[in-house]
C-alpha cells in the first residue's frame, strides 16, 4: 500500500543508547502558520524548516510523556533521577492509571515511583552514588519485575552515566535495569519522550517472538477497552500496550498478529519498530476517526489480519446502523464553526470529524507536526487524508502548544465552537465565551460509534452558552490589547514559516 | 529519613512561581527547560488562575542555550512578555538548567529594573531547595528589588502588621486560611497586611510592608527567614507562633500572643475573643450528642501525614477538643533539623494527659508501611493528601486531605485554621463518617 517516498528510511536501531530526537529523526517542526495543505506541500518537499519564538510560555516536556507510558507498566518501578519537581506528574498518573484500571477490572492499582530528590551537593559531585543507594532500597522493599530510571535536565547537564549504573544495578538485581533518557532540554517536542519510553521498552522488556499469537497490539493511552468487540468479531484479541500491560504480557508483545495504534503521535516509533524488528505488521492507516477515515482504516485493518470479506459487511452494518442518528446530528450542526487545538494526529482527526458531521473548521492549531512517521508510509498521513476527503485547512497553525497564540486566533476568528485536547487550553475558549470542551478521552470519538459520541458532546457542549457568556463576562485576561489584535505569527523569529 | 522521596507532597525551588501568582497581578517569568513550569502546576494549584501554569511565559531551554548559555533568550522574553501580558510585578525565576550553566540572569534583569520597570528575579534552580524554602527566597527579592524601591508609607505605622502564614498552594487552603487570619487579626484591632489572595490589596499592600509595626509568622518555619529579612533590614520586631492555630483554644492563644507582642489593648482583644470562642463552643457543644451517641462508630484515633504546621495544629485540635487520640504523627515536609525541635516540644506537651513523638519523614509509601504495622482495632482518620486515599478506603479509614496532592478536592475558600478552621474539620471529619453510612 505503501507509496515510494524519497528520504532513505533508517532503519529502527534499537541497540543504541538512545533514540534520536523527533526534529532529527522525523523532521518534526513546532511553529508554522499558514494553510494545511502549505504545511503538507513543505513537509512533502522536504523543506519545512521549524521557526523560533521570541515569546513563549511552558511547554510540556519529554520526561513527562515518556512517564505516562512508563508508569502504566504493570509490575515495573520507575525511578526518576531528577530533584523532587520533575515528580509533579506522580500524583497525576497515579489517579489516572488507577481509574482506568478500574475499567480494566483491576483494582489494587498503586504507583510505584520514586524520585532520587537530586540536591544542590549532588549537581556538585555526581548523581549517581545517590541513585544506585535509592535503586537498592527499592528493589529490596518492591521486587520489581524491572526498574526504569528516567533522566531529568539536572543529571543530563552534570553528566551522570545513568546507562552504566543501570547495567551494575540490573547484573545485581537479576532483573532489567533499564535508563530512558529523557531530559527536557534536549527536544522541543515533548513527544521525544513517547519514543524514549519505547526504546527503553524495546531494549529492556521486549523478547524475539517464539511463535505467533491471535493478539493485536493497541498503542494506547488508558481510556477503556473500545477494541474488544471489533476484534473478538474477527476472531482476534486486543492487548493494550503499553500502559497497563504486565511485564510479561510486554515480553511478547513481538508474537502479535498486527499493530493498531489509538495516534500516530504517541505509537510512531514502537509501531514502526515492531514491524522492522519483530514482524509485527502495523495498520499503517492514519486511526480511524470519521466515517472515510474509519472505512479506510477497517479495510486496512480486514487486509492486513486477513478479514477483508468479514470487514466490508461490519462496514456496511455499522453504516446502516449510526445512519438515522447521523443524519439528525449533521442536520442540527450544520454550518457550525469550529476550531480545533490538538496534538498533530487529533488535530487532523479531530478535522475529520468536525467535517464529518457537516460543520465548519475554521482553522486548526496543532502542537507540533512530524514530516512523516517512522514508518514513512504516506497513508498514515491523517492530516494528508483530512486535506484530500475534505479540502484545504485554512488558519491552519503549528503551535507547539504556546496559548497566547491560541488566545490571539480565538480572538480574532469568528468562532461557535472551541475543541481541545490537552488540559489548560479549554478555560480559555470560555473566558472568550465560547462553549468548549476537552476531549480528554481519545477513545471517546474512535470509530463509528465515535462519530455519534462526539456530535452528542459537540451538541450538549454547544448548549452551555449561558455558563460561557456569564465566564467571559467575569474574567480576567492577562493578555494585552495590543497582543490580542497582532497578527499571530508577530513573534514568530525569521519570518513567515512559507 | 529514607535516601529517596516516594507520594510527593512537595516540589522544588521552583514551585515559587504559585507564591508569584498568588499575589494579585503578579507575573511569573520562569527561565527554565520546558515542562518545569507545568509540572509544578500539576502538583501545586487548580486553574491557572490569571497567569499560571501553561500560560506562564518560559524560555523552554534546550540544548542550544545548555552549550551556550541563556541569557539572551531571557532577554528576549522579558522584553516581549512586558508587551503580551499585562501585569503589575514581573518575578523572574530560574530551573536547573540555567543556574547549572551558570547564567548570570542578574545582569539581564538589572537593566530593566534600571528603567524602573516593577521586575525582580531569584534563583530557584530546582535542586537548590524545596518550595517551602524557596517561597522566602521569592519573597524576600521582591521585599529587596521591588518593595523597596516602590513603598509608598511614611515610616512605622501603629497597628500595622504583615502576615506570613501560608505558602500559597503548597497549603492547599491558603486563600481561605489567610482570609480568616486577616479577619481575627482585624478583630482584635490591628490593620493587616496579608498580601496574597483576593482578600489582599495586592502590591499596594506589599508597598507598606517596611511601614509595619509587627511581623507575625504562623507557621513552623516557611516564613521565619522573611521576618528575620525583615528585622535586619527595617528593625521590625516579630511574633513567631509556630504552628496553624485551630479551633477555640489555639486560636485564642494565638491572639493574645499576637496582642501582647503588639501592645493592643488587652480588654478589646479579650471582649473579641469572648465573642469568638462564645460561637465557636456553642456548635462545639452541640456537636457533641452526636459524637458521643453515635452508636455506629467513628474515629478513635488519628494518623497525620503532613507539614510541621498543619501536622501540629490538626494533632493539637483532635486531640483537645475533639477526644481523637494520635497513632502518629508523621511529618513529611523535610523540617530543618532546627525546626524538627521546635515541633517535638510542641507535641511533647499537646495536653497535660499525654505526650507524642513525631517521626519526620519525606517517603510517603515508607510512612504507610509504618502505619501499617499497627492492627487498626478502632476506625482511624488519616490527615493528610491524596497519596494516602487507596490506603484509607482499603481499611475502611477516614480520610481529611489537607496536605497537597489534592486530586479528590475542590478547594475554593475553606479555611481549616481560626475558629471557623475548628468548625469546619469538625463538620468535614464527621460529615465524612456519616457519609460512610449511605445507603
């Protein structure tokens, strides 16, 4: 399926210390405006090049990415070599992992994360000796299946070799002892560390498949278990990784049948590695969001786990069945104006949607955008499909998340709808006063099902105008006039990104 | 002490940019690599309030100015965040990454302090100290670069006092605490300064903190080194109750301290305190049909998880005028040695029937394992966050978070110290058992 592209395509190598960060290895850039199909023709060309800010407000970083992945391991520890603030995000996950659990049936959750709280007199003569004290004391008290160490900015810089006490601690503990590295400073986009926790995963957990197994992979989040029944009807089993998979259920995750992935954001680089590595063939489809979206991605998925004849009449079942209901929602939403703030692959799923159901996307702004995927296949393109089902994107923005730029958009355009996806965004729609709301739940919109799932929030978010208006009235806001009526990109450093 | 930290219930240096949006108009710039602000907002504080979390301007460091140093990317930053965002007092604040390459942000922020504009910086690389440490550092740069500079009094005022009491989201309840402070101390005559929050008058009130008569701390040793500031650099003399008072008994002992060191008139501060305590004991003794009827079971005993200055006040409380009895008292904001003493005397002498030994510790998964080892024959109440909720629903415990992480709670404009504090862990506790009793 796949179509010939011009980069040479590096293999996945997992026997490096590290993987390399997405702006090397993906081409991946954090400021663009313009239009989508700009940002497509750039990336195609190989000339998108990323842009500065002389303004900016926090970002995410990779450390707290690749945590979100690494804390979910069932059976695992996580100590995060770091002083105590980078240990923010422990509480965070702890109640996330468990509540999800909770859906998963498991309810004796608790996350076991330690911070080696790195002091002043530590920066001074070395990290390590601390670590290697803390990560014996921690084995002795959790016998672990395997530790992982996660890096912060405060050891990268003093240079502790936390890959060589990881060696000593692990030839001592008996188990895997694996560093992830994932210092913030060292990439702008805070999904290096998606892939950080996977290269560790792949190094440390991960066995040579011994056979092959009826399961299919699904990189995931947490969120619940959507792909249970779609698969079962196919006569397969979905194993959700790599959050709240066991340890074991980690080592052969190489013996599954296919690789689906919830967003190409988060499973780029395990997806492509599993493949490259193992076998694993990937559903290479950008996820299913959207009707044309969710038809392409099934049939792809009834190719590549040979049930394409049983796909086409689930295709044509489920259009049948969420016909009535669509047709109600488009009618009612018609001509609405949207926006959307999302990380690269919901955003342009999220466009889909929107589209989908007969609104108008007024624009986009999207945190980051990966030129292409580790498996440089064009049709996981999502945001390509997006431009192609639907047309160009106008207002179409790579943002890396900045909300002052997102505030300025949201300012100027004529707006009914603001939809975002990560936390701290929303409040701002409202104190604009417009309905808004988080898809916190990527699973929410996933599918056919998604589609209806998401004109009901669309519709009931629609409907709180009163709470928006009476918010808007009462705010404060802290940006200028005079930012607020710039064009967006004033800060932009070199010029216009075209 | 174990050699590690496990259920944070703090963060480092930097968690200082909430004590900077918890004053009115005040605006964080963090130099710092990207995430650092975040995340200490994911621990500390809920909403971003008017300049906070994503939204606070950061120079996100990465490997270019790591090899090359940061302070023209600062530069930069300062200079357009004076154009986007609209504040009153601009605080720059460091992470790690620039104070271990060593840039020299003084030098960039004096140039513009040099043109008057409100901006002063601290160092709060995140392996310097932890946020309780770090809030009097903050503080003090902006007594020192910008209060100084702007006060707008006429030298010592009679009556006028400032309050160190709380450090803002570190104590979930600042707001509401510092607001029932304001009110006693209004109460018993004096004009108060209590500078952060909605009930401050936001810098204006920063601008006479010199002109004050008394400096009062209440806490166990979070805003010591201001006052002390204070002291050295405008003779201020101040009062150090060292712990949040609570309820009747402690609240009273609080004013008449606070009177007394500032010269009030004592039959004022006895008539307000007589009116006080009237209301306070009034709910008390009606509450207690209820906690001596209760044929159902309540809590018995109580375990503490939380900083000096909650942990000795709630223990003092439970245990005076509420007829709970400690199981231990663990205290897990990293006390300074010095301070660690100051706490044991005062749980020595909780009451005249007994005494109690806190055990100081930072790894929150060690303190259960602690608590674990007792066999929990009577119902128990844990005070303190969310990292100690799983373990009190899987031993049918009671649970009070009033230690960060929240995760479980709203907080808005609760107090838990005061009388009105007293009343409201009253309600909450037993709300919380009768909850239990649903069907």
């Amino acid at each position: 399926m796949s179509s010939a592209v011009k980069t040479i395509i590096p293999k996945i190598n997992i026997d490096l210390p590290e993987v390399t960060i997405r702006e090397v290895r993906l081409g991946s850039v954090t400021n663009f405006t313009g239009t989508a199909k700009e940002l497509l023709e750039l990336s195609e060309c190989g000339s998108l090049k990323d842009k500065g800010r002389a303004f900016s407000q926090s970002t995410g970083c990779s450390s707290l990415n690749a945590f979100c992945q690494l804390s979910g391991i069932r059976g695992v520890v996580v100590i995060n070599h770091a002083p105590i603030g980078c240990a923010g995000d422990f509480q965070s996950f702890d109640f996330v992992h468990r509540t999800s659990l909770e859906g998963f049936g498991i309810h004796d959750y608790n996350g076991r994360f330690y911070s080696t709280d790195l002091l002043e007199k530590n920066t001074i003569f070395g990290g390590i000796e601390k670590l290697k004290t803390a990560a014996r004391e921690i084995f002795e008290r959790e016998k672990p299946k395997a530790i992982f160490i996660t890096t912060s900015c405060a050891s990268g810089i003093i240079g502790d070799d936390v890959g060589a006490a990881a060696n000593e601690l692990s030839r001592e503990f008996g188990i895997p002892v694996s560093p992830c590295i994932c210092e913030g400073f060292r990439s702008k986009l805070w999904t290096s560390g998606f892939d950080a926790a996977f290269h560790s995963v792949l190094k440390s957990i991960v066995k040579p498949p011994r056979k092959r197994s009826n399961k299919v992979n699904i990189i995931n989040f947490w969120g619940s278990r959507i792909f249970d029944d779609l698969l079962n009807e196919l006569g397969y089993e979905a194993q959700y990784i790599v959050p709240y998979a066991t340890y074991e259920e980690l080592e052969y995750i190489s013996e599954a049948a296919a690789t689906i992935q919830i967003c190409s954001t988060l499973g780029s680089y395990l997806g492509a590695a599993l493949e490259q590595l193992y076998g694993v063939p990937e559903v290479k489809y950008a996820p299913a969001f959207g009707i044309e979206g969710t038809d392409r991605w099934m049939r792809e998925l009834g190719r590549v786990l040979d049930r394409e004849e049983q796909v086409e009449k689930i295709i044509e079942r489920r259009h049948r069945e969420i016909a009535p209901k669509l047709e109600e929602y488009r009618s009612k939403l018609s001509g609405k104006k949207a926006y959307v703030a999302a990380g690269a692959a919901f955003g342009h799923a999220l466009s889909a949607l929107i589209q989908d159901l007969g609104m108008t996307l007024v624009g986009a702004s999207v945190y980051h955008h990966d030129a292409f995927y580790d498996n440089h296949d064009k049709d996981s393109d999502a945001l390509a499909n997006t431009v192609k089902t639907f047309g160009d994107i106008p207002n179409y923005r790579v943002c890396n998340k900045q909300l002052f730029e997102i505030v300025n958009v949201l300012y100027n355009l004529d707006v009914d709808i603001l939809i975002a996806r990560h936390p701290g965004i929303v409040v701002w729609g409202a104190k604009l006063g417009l309905p808004t709301f988080i898809m916190d739940d990527e699973q929410y919109a996933f599918g056919y099902q998604g589609i209806l799932n998401y004109a009901e929030k669309i519709l009931e978010t629609l409907d709180t105008i009163e709470f928006t208006k009476n918010l808007q009235k009462h705010s404060r806001m802290p940006y200028t006039k005079w930012w607020l009526t710039q064009p967006v990109d004033t800060f932009t450093i070199g010029g216009s990104s075209k | 002490m174990s050699s590690f930290i496990s259920h944070p219930k703090f963060t480092c240096a930097l968690g200082a940019q909430q004590t900077v949006t918890a004053i009115t108009r005040a605006v964080p710039i963090v130099h710092s690599g990207p995430g650092c602000a975040v995340k200490v907002h994911e621990l500390l504080g809920q909403g971003q309030s008017y300049v906070g979390g994503g939204t606070i301007p950061c120079t996100n460091t990465g490997s270019k100015e790591v090899v090359f140093g940061g302070v023209h990317k600062l530069d930069e930053l300062i200079r357009s965040t004076l154009k986007v965002l609209d504040g009153d007092l601009f605080v720059v604040l460091t992470g790690c990454t620039s104070d271990i390459i060593g840039d020299d942000i003084g030098s960039v922020v004096e140039k513009y302090q040099a043109e008057d504009i409100p901006i002063v910086y601290a160092e709060t690389g995140g392996f310097k100290s932890n946020n309780y440490v770090s809030h009097s550092t903050v503080v003090n740069a902006i007594i020192d670069q910008y209060v100084d500079k702007f006060r707008s009094g006429n030298g010592v005022e009679k009556g006028l006092v400032n309050v160190f009491a709380s450090v803002p989201d570190q104590d979930p309840y600042w707001e509401g605490n510092l607001e029932e402070l304001k009110r006693i101390l209004e109460g018993i005559g004096l004009k108060v300064n209590i500078l952060f929050g909605s009930r401050s008058g936001g810098l204006d009130e920063w601008k006479t903190i010199p002109d004050a008569q008394l400096n009062i701390v209440a806490d166990t040793w979070a805003g010591v080194k201001i006052a002390k500031h204070l002291e050295r650099k405008y003779g201020t003399p101040f009062i150090h109750f060292p712990y949040f008072p609570v309820g009747g008994e402690q609240t009273s002992d609080f004013l008449r301290k606070v009177s007394k060191a500032a010269g009030l008139d004592s039959e004022r501060t006895e008539a307000f305190i007589k009116k006080e305590e009237e209301r306070f004991y009034i709910f008390l003794e009606r509450m207690a049909d209820f906690i001596l009827e209760f044929r159902y079971g309540i809590p018995r005993r109580f375990y503490t998880v939380l900083d000096s200055s909650y942990a000795v006040g709630m223990s003092k409380f439970l245990v005076n005028e509420l007829g709970i009895l400690p199981s231990g008292v663990f205290i897990s904001d990293n006390t300074p040695e010095r301070w660690q003493k100051t706490v044991a005397e005062e749980l020595e002498n909780i009451s005249e029937y007994r005494s109690v030994t806190p055990v100081f510790e930072t790894d929150g998964e060690k303190i259960l394992l602690e608590i674990d080892k007792d066999d929990h024959r009577n119902r128990f109440i844990i005070l303190g966050s969310a990292w100690e909720s799983h373990y009190a629903k899987q031993h049918d415990a009671d649970l009070l978070i009033l230690n960060v992480p929240l995760t479980y709670r709203l907080a808005l404009n609760c107090a838990y110290i005061g009388y009105n504090g007293g009343l409201r862990v009253i309600e909450e506790i037993y709300n919380g058992v009768l909850e239990t009793y649903r069907s």
